[in-house]
C-alpha cells in the first residue's frame, strides 16, 4: 500500500541551511528527531521551529550549536534553557495567526517531520492529537516525512491526509508522549471553586493544560450541557462527557461536538479521541479566530499568567526578561469571550508563587511581557476570590485585586501602589 524507509535513510533529504519543521506536543516524532540529531556533524545552520514540543530536544544542546538554531513559536521546558542563553530565537505571536507565517510565504518550510494515524482503506491517515498549526506546515511544505505510528489516534476534523500527501514514510511503534497532571493541591481547589462559580449553565469552555484548569473542570459536577471549543484540551474533560455534564448541546457550531486544535494527555485520552465523532481536531487558525469564538453561546476562557500589575496588565510569557512560554491563544480567546453575548474572560492563577511572593504585584517586572493588556481583562480569580475588572478605573481596579491578593501582602501592595499613584 505505501513504502516505508528508516528514519536514518529519510532524514537524508535534511541539508544544511534548511528550515525544519517539529510536529507539535506529543505528536513530535523522536525518532525522525533522533535521527537527524545523529547527522549534527555534516550540517549546519539548520533552523528548528515548532510550538511547544513534548520531546528531547537534544538539537537544542550547546553541543549542536553550529548545526542547529531552534527558532521556537511557544517556549517549551526543553528549549527554554536555550532560548535565555542566546542560542535559541522566540517569535512572539498569537497562536491564531501562526499558520499565515507558513501559508503566506513568510516561513517556508523545507522539511516537515510529523507523525500520523496509520491510513484507513481509503489511503487516508491523520494527523491525530495535533492539526493545529501542523496542518498549514504540510500543505506548504516542499518535503514531508511523516512517521506513521499506530499509537497515534484517528482523529476526524481536519487533519486527514492521503498517503499522496507525505513524501517520505517511517514506520515506528513508540507510545505518544505522555502529561499526567497531579490532583490539584487545596489552593488550586479553591481557585476551581471560585472560578466554577461564575460558569454558567450551557457556557462554552476554553481552557489550558495544568493543575487550574483541571481543578475548575473538577468543579463543574453539577452544571449542565456545557460545551467545549479550545485550543487544546486534556484528561479532564473525559469525566465530564461521560457524567452527561459537557454534551455540547447549545454551541451554535459544531454542535454535540468538542472542537479543538489539540491535545496532549494520558493514554487515555488518546483513546478517547480515537475514532471519537464527538471530537474534532481542526485547523488552529479557525478555532482560534476571534469571529469564530465569539459566536458560541455563553464563551468562558479560563487562562492563566505568570503576574498579573494592580492596573490589571498580564504577564503571561516570561518572568521579567526571562522568556518561560509563548504568547499563545490567551489573547484569541479573552478577545473572543469578552465580545460573546454573555461570554465570560478568565485569568486564574495562586495569589503566590512556589517561592511564596505574590504573583498581583503593583508593577510587572522589568521586561516582562503584556501577553493581555489590561484593556482586555474582564475576571480574574486567585484562591480569595473572582473580581470583575471591566469598566473599573485604575484606582478600582487596584483595589479590587488587592482584595484577592494574599492576605500577607495586601498591605504592601496597597502602599506600594497608591504611593506612586499620588
């Protein structure tokens, strides 16, 4: 039915100079990775770019310097070392507009190493947990090699690919890359509470990956047909499909439907996306876009960030002028819920960080990025509260978040804030 090569032979095509495009979170293929790793010593300057990878970039590593330059879309934990020492380049951008970057020209890909669904009798495979911006990578770039992997789940949406499509094949068995989210601890619980209790019955969710969004999905038990239209998704959603919470039953598009761009979990979620009619993977620049969102009833975005200033300005991609993450869809989705009829624009996060300072600050810190203007937020919730900012005024606003603040520094930040304010 189709011809396979091994990684080894197929990576050959790679030559120095070269854009290379990575697969997205747990669809990254490591064994395409590995194998144009081993060819670090005969090429040079070949660039890298992905989003958020679930992977061993070892083509990050100071080693490989002269033969590789990862050029990230969103800053993973395995190229973020990199990318703060100088040998790796970030490009910030929301993620709604990614795919224009390949689909206009303005980032021609060379070679695209992806990884799919084993094909169907038709000759059709998919490319499973990730379309996102995968999707416009393969229909513009001048070389695909795609591992196929009968781990990777049929998908149905609009990552369907014929065999035609893909100029090299590999085949490999190894497991997706696996997140396991641990429970969430009492802090994250009582933010789940909070922010539950502003979802509304019928609402549409958006929501990340991480201990804060599955702590507010653990605490939707007794809400009704709700929806889901999200970047990406995770285990979390399974209980509430299979208690009858989330039916989709009122979005206006795709109805009964969870539409996504992808997804990154436990196996069990890969099993559960396999073959799913009730979930669609679809192409980031729609699910993303802001005309599209807006339009579901009731669109709640529930997003985190890293510190957020007493005037309400996020910083949601780096710690002062140490890039962490990316800009990602957190803008696509405040935007679009904040313009929906009765649509709802989350920020969550602790009132503190790991080290025990406080993430509501009265000044972001210097370099920080403004992932969300403060124009653009409406709720925010820590473990304190929910407060709502939109229509406030600066002096408002500053004292509704110290009121959700940790009680240990209210003060401070009070006197802080209003000191300058004068």
């Amino acid at each position: 039915m189709y011809k396979s090569v091994s990684a080894r032979e197929a990576v050959k095509i790679i030559k120095s100079g070269d854009r290379v495009f990575i697969h997205s979170a747990a669809a990254a293929p490591q064994i395409l990775i590995d194998a144009m790793v081993e060819r670090a010593p005969e090429l040079r300057n070949v660039e890298v770019i992905h989003l958020h990878t679930e992977c061993k970039a070892t083509y990050a590593k100071p080693e490989f310097a002269e033969s590789f330059r990862v050029n990230s879309l969103f800053i993973g934990s395995n190229v973020r070392k990199a990318t703060n020492e100088g040998r790796a380049d970030y490009i910030p951008i929301f993620l709604s507009e990614v795919p224009l970057l390949f689909r206009r020209g303005m980032l021609p890909v060379n070679v695209a190493l992806i990884q799919v669904s084993p094909p169907d009798h038709h000759g059709y495979c998919s490319l499973g947990i990730s379309v996102d911006t995968t999707l416009a990578v393969v229909e513009t770039a001048q070389h695909v090699i795609a591992v196929i992997n009968p781990k990777m789940p049929r998908a149905l949406g609009d990552g369907m690919l014929h065999l035609s499509d893909l100029h090299t094949i590999v085949e490999d068995d190894t497991d997706l890359a696996e997140m396991i989210i641990p429970p969430p601890d009492e802090v994250q619980k009582a933010i789940g509470m909070n922010v539950a209790g502003i979802i509304e019955d019928g609402a549409t969710l958006q929501m990340g990956i991480g201990a804060i969004p599955n702590a507010v999905l653990a605490s939707l038990h007794a809400h009704k047909d709700l929806g889901c239209h999200t970047e990406m998704f995770s285990d979390g959603i399974i209980d509430l499909v299979e208690k009858g919470i989330l039916t989709g039953k009122y979005k206006k598009k795709h109805k009964g439907v969870i539409s996504a761009g992808f997804a990154m979990g436990s196996r069990k979620l890969y099993d559960f996306i396999h073959d799913n009619p009730m979930v669609r993977m679809l192409d980031i620049a729609y699910v993303n876009d802001v005309s599209v969102i807006r339009k579901f009833p009731r669109m709640t975005a529930i997003n985190s960030a890293i510190e957020v200033d007493l005037t309400g300005q996020v910083c949601a991609d780096s710690i002062g002028t140490s890039f962490y993450s990316g800009v990602g869809g957190q803008m696509d989705f405040i935007r679009g819920a904040s313009l929906c009829e009765e649509g709802k624009a989350i920020i969550a996060l602790p009132s503190t960080t790991s080290h025990g300072e406080s993430r509501i600050v009265p000044f972001l810190k210097k370099g920080a990025g403004v992932v969300t203007s403060r124009a653009n937020v409406h709720y925010l919730a820590t473990e304190y509260g929910v407060v709502n900012l939109f229509g406030k005024n600066i002096r408002e606003r500053a004292k509704l978040l110290i009121e959700i603040a940790h009680p240990a520094f209210q003060e401070q930040l009070e006197r802080e804030f209003f000191m300058e304010l004068r």
